[in-house]
C-alpha cells in the first residue's frame, strides 16, 4: 500500500506542494522554552496533505502589519493522518517563535505552506538508522522514531540526543515510553551542564567515545543528524574518521529546525 495513503484517499500526493490555513487544535508546552503547536484540518477531518518523516512546513505570521515566514520541521508523525505537529523553540529576538509562543492559542487559524525537504526516512533505505540531535534539532528525528515505532519497523533505532540541562529534554516522557515498548529503540541521553542537577546519565557534548560506546556496527549504518552547526560538523568529522561512507551520513542544516528564513 502506498506509504502516504489517507484514510480517505483526499490527502494530496506527497511532495505536491499544499497552502492554506489550518486550525490550531492544542498548544503543549514542552520544556520551558518550548512549546509544541499541533495544527488540524480547519474544516475537520484528515489533514489536507501529506508528508514524509523528517519534512518541514513553513508558517507565515503577520507582525506589526508585514508577513513573516519561517519553517519548521514537522515533529509528529506521517501516520497520524488529522494532524501535524510543530516543537518551536522561543528564541531570543525570534518574531515567529515569539509570536507563536506569546499570542497563539487553541483555536486559532495559521497560514501554513508545504510540506517540502529532503531530510527523510521512511525506514526503507536501509536496515538501522542512527538519530543525532541536539537541543529542538530532535523535532525531525522524533517524527522518524514515531512513524517508524508507529509501523512496527523491525529494524535498530539508535538515538543520541545532547540537551544542555535536564529540564531542556523535549519528549523526555515519550522517549523512555518508546524504549519500554519497543526493544529495537535505544535513546542515550547527554546533558552537556548537569551541575546542580539529580542527573544520572551521560555528561558532556556528543563525542566519539559516547558514539562508539552506544552504537555498534557503525560503519553499516545510516545516519541522520540535526542540530546546531557546530554539533553536526563536529559529528561529520567523527563519522569521516570512523569510516563511515559520506552518502550514509545526513544532515539537516538548524534552519527548519529552529525556523529559517524562507529563501527568497
């Protein structure tokens, strides 16, 4: 059956461009800078495209009278046909994030426009998937984790996630739900300051050791990261030494993530 079929047969083909407004049906705040705006068929039923793990979406808001655009990566799942989620991070000076968390409440219509990226897994490319986040970059690699547990996918699901304090975890709750359902999910978590924190787990950034200590066979996996900058060039570089082959190795620049600028 086809990977994107909706339970009614309306949803557009995937990859065909869709906009319109949808309804905002609940606003759940994640963590205390983050808040997840999850975003339905304003006229009911199933959502009115559909979309690939790992996608982005892109919202326009009006501040101060101008229209401003801004993508986020979709962090539900594909398999959840009536609706879609977006985990928007408040940045400092941010007009879109700031405007979302600040002014958007249940009920509200948003202007959306997509879906559109090449960040995706659909867990036939290969056998295992090796997930690296950092921070809000976990939001298209949780709408993988979900779809692919979502289908039963009988392969190894690997996450690493470096956060900076323990109350910065977004779905720290789901994740631990998913490992205790799923035995092929395995979730380490990083806290790079647990100063002053009941933190048990791994400390520090994302390194080498806590790759190859967490992960085996790495040579034979794909991988898909997503994060600050810094962070994925930092584990660009570890995969080139592990010998990790370049075309296994994804990357989702911060902008979806964290909402970019649209290119004009």
């Amino acid at each position: 059956e086809p990977l994107e079929s909706s339970p009614t047969g309306s949803a557009q083909a995937p990859g065909k461009k869709w906009s319109g407004k949808l309804r905002v049906g609940h606003v759940f705040q994640e963590t205390p800078d983050v808040k997840t705006f999850r975003v339905m068929n304003s006229l009911g039923g199933v959502l009115p495209f559909s979309y690939l793990p790992g996608q982005f979406i892109t919202v326009t808001v009006s501040t101060e009278g101008k229209p401003i655009k801004r993508s986020y990566t979709i962090a539900s799942s594909p398999t959840q046909h009536d609706y879609l989620e977006i985990t928007v991070k408040h940045k400092e000076g941010g007009e879109v994030s700031g405007y979302l968390h600040d002014h958007v409440r249940d009920g509200d219509l948003l202007e959306f426009s997509g879906p559109a990226g090449s960040f995706t897994f659909t867990g036939r490319e290969c056998k295992c998937i090796l997930l690296i986040g950092g921070g809000v970059g976990i939001t298209p690699l949780m709408s993988v984790l979900r779809f692919l547990t979502d289908r039963s996918w009988p392969g190894d699901i690997y996450l690493l996630y470096g956060c900076r304090k323990p109350e910065d975890i977004i779905f720290r709750e789901e994740l631990e739900y998913l490992q205790r359902r799923h035995p092929n999910v395995h979730v380490v978590i990083t806290i790079s300051r647990p100063e002053g924190t009941d933190w048990k787990g791994a400390t520090g950034r994302i390194t080498k050791e806590l790759i190859t200590q967490s992960v085996p066979d790495l040579a034979s996996r794909y991988v898909h990261i997503c994060g600050p900058v810094p962070l994925m060039e930092e584990v660009k570089k570890i995969f080139g030494e592990l010998g990790v082959p370049k075309e296994r190795v994804k990357t989702e620049a911060f902008g979806p993530a964290l909402g970019k600028p649209e290119p004009t």
